[in-house]
C-alpha cells in the first residue's frame, strides 16, 4: 500500500493504490455499500475523502481478511454504524462553558442577558 499524501481530496487511483483495492471494485463497492459516496467532480470523476478512504479499508477488511460476503459486511457496517450512534447519545453533550470556571460562565451569561435586555428596550422603544 502506497503512503497517502495529506489533502482533501483523492482520486480514484491514489486510494486504489493506498488501499490494495482495484478501481473497478471501488465503484462495485460505491453500489453495494451506501455510506460509499464519494463526491464527484464536474468531470465526473470521483473524489475520496479520508473518510471514504477508512471506510474501504474496513469494507476490505470485512470481505478478504474476516471472510464476510457482501450482504454480510453490509450489515455489520449498518450495525456497526447504530452501535456508534447510540454510544454518542449516551455521552453528555460538551458544554459551552466546559473547562471555563463559575465566575467566567458567570460574567459570560451576564453579557449575554444584558444584550438581550438591551435589544428588548430598543424593541420597545421603537413600538416592534
């Protein structure tokens, strides 16, 4: 596997030489696996991201390495897939004050308020 160059955007032919995986085949896989779109260019050719890229190595790694078929691999992504979704429910969302201590989030939410109020009497003032 060739080492991949660090951007945006990949051909076809740099992620078929970083991934071990024919060019035909990555467009078989784009039709069997539905999280596999890659964008596509005006030209129409296709552009990976490194995204696409992971996702063709675990795809690659199912089907020649685990011994999974197509419909098998299919679903284990897809439940691989809600498996994650349901762990990033579980965590607590960040909060907009993490890290900043109670006298800061404090003075950040009085600034805040104190916009609002003054948006409010402008408001008022102008008969909205």
């Amino acid at each position: 596997m060739a080492e991949l160059p660090d951007k945006l955007y990949y051909s076809i032919r740099e992620v078929a030489e970083h991934t071990g995986v024919e060019p035909h085949v990555l467009r078989y896989w784009e039709s069997e696996f539905p999280t596999l779109k890659p964008k596509r260019a005006r030209s129409g050719a296709r552009n990976y991201r490194k995204k696409d890229i992971d996702e063709i190595l675990t795809i690659r790694s199912l089907l020649q390495e685990e011994g999974y078929r197509i419909e098998g691999a299919r679903k284990h992504l897809r439940e691989h897939k809600r498996g994650a979704a349901a762990k990033e429910q579980e965590q607590p969302q960040e909060s907009l004050f993490e890290g900043q201590n109670r006298g800061k989030r404090i003075a950040h939410l009085r600034r805040e308020l104190k916009e609002v109020m003054d948006l409010l009497k402008e408001m008022k003032a102008k008969g909205e």
